[in-house]
C-alpha cells in the first residue's frame, strides 16, 4: 500500500542537510491535558477518509461517534481526481469546520498531486493582494481550487444560519495541506470578525519562505502535529525552496509531546528535523499516527 508514497518521499526529501536555522526559544512540552485537547480535532481529520454516504447521516462510526453533535452541510469529493471533503457546524465550539481527506496511496491521481511538486504564484481571486514573491506547491495549489469556492460559500451559509463567528480547517497528509491553503484563503475572504482556524496532521510542507512568513503574520491560530518518525513533514525537502510556517507540535511518543519554536525548527532535538533527518531514518507507518491514541487514513473509518 505505501509503495508508491515511499518512492515519492525519496524523490522529494533529498538530503536532510538543509538551510541553517537561527536560535531562538526552546521546546516545550505539553500537558497532557493540552494533548489531549486535539483529540476531536483529530477524530474530524479521521472522519475525512469516510465516504459521503457515511458523512452526510454522520455516522462512520468511532471519528464520527467523538463529535456526535457535528451536523454535516455539504460533502463532496470522489478521494481520487478530488479529494473528500466535508462542511458543517459544530455547536461544541459554535463554529464551522472544513475537512479535508489525506492521501490514499492505492489512488494514483491524488499521489499524482503530491508529485506535482514546482512552485507556482497563487490564484490571485482566491488569493487578493498576495505578493508574487508568495509561492506554493502546484499540485497543492490546484487541488485546493478545484473546491474552494463552493466551500467557501457553504462556509459562509453555515455562518449566516448558525450565528457561529470561528471556522476551523482540519486536515491529514494531502488534506493537512489543502487545510493550511483554506486558513489563508478563508482570512482573506472572510470577515476579520471571523475567527479562522486551523489543525493539521502530518502535512508536508506547502509553499517558499516567502508563503510561510505571509501565513505566520495571517493565520495565528495554526497547529500542525507531526508524529513520530512520520517523514511526510519534511518533504519537499528544504533544498528545494520550501518551508514550513509556525505550529509545529511533535509527538516524540505516546503522552509526550513538544511545541516547536518557529518556522521549520532544526536546532531542538525534540522536534521532527531533529528527529527525523532524512528518510532512511524515518517510519512512514508513523504518517498513520497513532496521534495520541488516535490513527488516520482509509483503513480508520469504521
């Protein structure tokens, strides 16, 4: 099953030897309670791999049964030429919530679009007053259009109907960076009354330093959690021109966990450079997680 995502990652990783990285502050270790606190975030994440006709009478069994209050609004998809998605309200946290669905590696088109790897501007109306500078993966960058603006209409029926004022984006691997694409897009194109969002799991990274430093001063309220010896956060290799914006959070093992400082921490040896250098010294079955108890893909929606 990940034959085909194993060669990908050897073509995209190349030498961990990367760009040197300034000090700044330390790692530091989360509470357990703080870890625990991602547990529904994941469970959406999770959800995303499940077919349609599970999401839309939300019932995919356990991701499904952790946020039982969730009510779907709009799915769409066919988790091959476009990725599954899902939209709707959570009255938990009064707030909306975008899932993306991850890469399947036994379907070749959307393996295809992690392959795609050259850099290209974003879409000037689904991205207004980004500079050129700004540069994102293409096959990340196209992906995320082929959906974004129905979703974001359905985002905007969901927040009129609901009165909710936050929309959280949640992802894994290719869905990871579709999410980190909407958390932009949607501070753009929504209200800065609104709150926006966003957890993602495993996700490489998306775009030049240029796109990590645009999203760091945009989106505050940003988690990616890398698990692990997961190599998917270090590909495409830094080598290559791109970086990781702020959140990192890396589970080092079960219960134990650090928030990294910075975009793309290469100096603390709890964080995922460190701990994972190159592919040779990675696990990719670490992609699936568990993340605190919890695993993510198509094998997970039960």
């Amino acid at each position: 099953m990940f034959g085909f995502l194993s060669t990908t990652l050897l073509a995209l990783a190349g030498s961990a030897a990367a760009l040197p990285a300034l000090k700044g502050r330390d790692a530091t270790e989360l509470s357990a309670s703080a870890l625990a606190s991602y547990a529904p975030f994941t469970q959406f994440a999770r959800a995303a791999y499940c077919d349609s006709s599970k999401i839309i009478p939300w019932n995919c069994g356990e991701a499904c049964a952790a946020n039982a209050d969730f009510e779907p609004s709009l799915t769409g998809g066919d988790g091959n030429d476009v990725q599954l998605y899902f939209v709707g309200y959570w009255p938990d946290q009064n707030a909306v919530v975008v899932a993306h669905e991850g890469t399947d590696p036994t379907q070749f088109l959307s393996d295809l679009t992690d392959v795609d790897i050259p850099m290209e501007n974003l879409n000037s109306d689904l991205f207004p007053g980004v500079s050129s500078d700004v540069q994102v993966h293409s096959g990340f960058a196209n992906e995320h259009a082929k959906t974004a603006t129905i979703i974001l209409d359905e985002v905007k029926k969901q927040l009129s109907s609901s009165g909710a004022s936050t929309v959280i984006a949640v992802g894994h691997s290719l869905g990871g960076a579709l999410s980190e694409l909407d958390a932009l897009f949607f501070t753009l194109n929504l209200p800065s009354s609104v709150h926006v969002k966003a957890v993602t799991y495993g996700t490489p990274r998306v775009g030049n330093p240029a796109w990590a430093t645009l999203f760091d001063s945009k989106v505050s309220d940003f988690v990616r959690i890398d698990n692990e010896k997961d190599p998917v956060p270090i590909v495409p290799g830094r080598f290559l021109g791109f970086q990781h914006p702020h959140g990192e959070i890396h589970i080092v093992s079960p219960g134990e966990a650090y928030s990294c400082p910075g975009d793309d921490d290469a100096t603390d040896s709890q964080c995922t450079i460190s701990q994972v250098p190159n592919i040779a010294e990675s696990n990719i079955l670490n992609h699936l997680g568990p993340y605190e108890g919890i695993y993510i893909g198509t094998l997970f929606c039960t």
